[in-house]
C-alpha cells in the first residue's frame, strides 16, 4: 500500500483545500448560502476497504463520475438524504422530491462539487482529465471489477448547518495514477 | 533597509509557494508562522510589517488573527490569501480590516500587482 511523506501529505491537503475552496464557491453562490468546509481527509486503502467504504453510503443519495486522462480514478458525492429537500427548495424543485427530481438534484450537486474538486486538483498539478457524466449510484450495486492494488481515497465534506446539509466528495485514485500524481508535488515540493 | 514580513499559513507547501511569488526585487526579510498564536507573535515582535495570513489554521484562525490586530489597533498591513473563496468570507475579512484578499493559488502577477496597488512597490 503507498504511503506518503508528511510533505506530501501536507501538500495534497493543501491542493485539495484549494479544490474545495472553489467547489464550495460555486455551490455558495448558486443557493447563495455560506458552505462550511473540512479539512481534507487523505487515506491509503486496500481495494477492499475502498469498497467497503462505499457500501457504508447507504444513509445517503450518491453519484458517482469516472475519471481518464493522465490520471484516472473515480469522484463519489454522497449527499446525506436528510438535508435535499431544503436544497432542493433553495433550487426551485417541487417538493416532495420524487425519484427522478432526487436523481436530478443530486447529479446536478455531484457535476458543481465533483467536478470543481477534480478541475481545482488536476489543473494546480498540471494533469489532463477528461470526467465521464455522473450517474447515480446505489451503494448495493457495488462498483465491480475495482483491480486496483491500492487506492488513496481523498475526502471533504461540505455542510450548511441550518439546512442540516451534508455532502462528502471521495476521490479514490488507483495506485499508478496516485505516483502519476506525485510526481509534479513532489517537483512543487522541491522548487 | 529590509521589510519584515511574515507568511502565516499551517501547510508548507502554502508558506512556500508564497515565498516563491514574492518579487524578486522587493527588499523584505520573510518570517514563517505555523498558525495564528506564531503569526500575532511575530506582530508583537516586529516581523511582521506586511502580513500574509491563511484563514484556516490551527489553534488559531485567520479571523481571529484579524479581530485580534483591530482590537489592538496594530499597523500590520494584512494580506488574506485564502482557500476559502466565498463570498461571505471575503466581506467578512474587509470588515475586520484586511487590506486585501487574494484567492489561493497565487500568482506572482497578482501578488505583484496587489503590492503595488497598496503602496509597498
């Protein structure tokens, strides 16, 4: 399993403080609300644990977006059942959400902040990526055929207190694109 | 005769980056500050003329370094870079009295222009 230098631990939680910065801009200003945000969250996983992790989703709705380019991985936004109907009431949906209105709500927040987290990442490290359109994703359908040996998964979370509103955006990036990625921190690192 | 300043930020990578935007021909003597108690220390002990001040940090935040130096009513002329863009963060820093608030990552042009803009170029 890779594991990262305090540097390099210091310096792709910075990069991703930057990601979530301008994911959390783009959200605020569209439901014109402050966004209250985390230190990002760095960890190295075994494919199980990966998994595992996204088994554990189940209190909340989630999409998930692959990634290819120079690195490739995939963007999972979980979004805590509890706080949608506030946002989508901010959003103009109708309310109660249905199936298809929760399935646009929470693939419209995944394109905002997963797409902004991934842009923030990859543009400060100089990658190219291309993101694939989200689906939604239910965490019983597992994602299959993960081969990866191991992953470093990068997580933030996003709250609006008074909504009750919760979203987590995961970035799990398989072992060859995690020492793809390494390679311009550690260049940044040595400046 | 050298300006002190102080780059107050908890990442390393950050306080780096920074001193590599700095101008290359602006006289200053650069001090570090891990988080908000070392940065209003290096205020009280006169390094910190020009301070650069991240908002998340540990032990003590960006806006509490501010409240702090407007209470005291310190001369230290605060420049906010920050990670956290939104809007409200940055109506919240002009109001405590930063001179401006500069969105993380900084480039050498806009830290260069701002400078100017403030006088200290």
């Amino acid at each position: 399993m890779i594991t990262l230098s305090e540097e390099e631990q210091d310096a792709l939680q910075e990069i991703m403080n930057i990601s979530m910065g301008q994911a959390a801009d783009a959200l605020a200003r569209l439901i014109q609300t402050k966004v209250a945000l985390s230190v990002p969250a760095i960890e190295a996983l075994s494919p199980e644990a990966f998994q595992g992790m996204l088994e554990g989703l189940k209190s909340s709705w989630s999409a998930r977006q692959s990634f290819v380019g120079s690195i490739r991985g995939e963007v999972i936004t979980s979004i805590q059942k509890e706080g949608c109907e506030a946002l989508a009431d901010i959003m103009d949906f109708d309310l109660p959400l249905d199936k298809a209105a929760t399935e646009e709500l929470v693939l419209e927040v995944t394109n905002i902040l997963s797409g902004a987290c991934l842009q923030g990442f990859t543009s400060q490290l100089e990658l190219t990526t291309q993101l694939n359109m989200p689906a939604f994703y239910y965490p019983e359908n597992a994602i299959k055929n993960i081969d990866w040996s191991s992953v470093l998964v990068i997580e933030v979370d996003f709250k609006i207190e008074h909504m009750k509103f919760d979203a987590r955006v995961l970035i799990g990036l398989s072992e060859g694109s995690i020492e793809q990625a390494l390679i311009p921190i550690r260049a940044l690192l040595e400046e | 005769m050298a300006i002190p300043i102080t780059i107050a930020d908890d990442s390393a990578l950050s306080r780096k980056t920074i001193r590599r935007v700095l101008p290359a021909d602006w006289d200053v003597t650069v001090h570090e500050a891990k988080n908000g108690v070392e940065a209003l220390e290096a205020v009280n002990n006169g390094l910190a003329e020009v301070l650069f001040l991240d908002l998340q940090m540990p032990q003590m935040n960006g806006y509490e370094v501010l409240h702090e130096l407007h209470d005291k009513h310190k001369k230290t002329i605060v420049i906010v870079i920050s990670a956290d863009i939104q809007p409200e963060a940055q109506a919240l820093v002009n109001s405590l009295g930063a001179f401006r608030f500069l969105k993380k990552p900084i480039s050498a042009e806009e830290l260069s222009d701002t400078l100017q803009e403030v006088g200290l170029l």
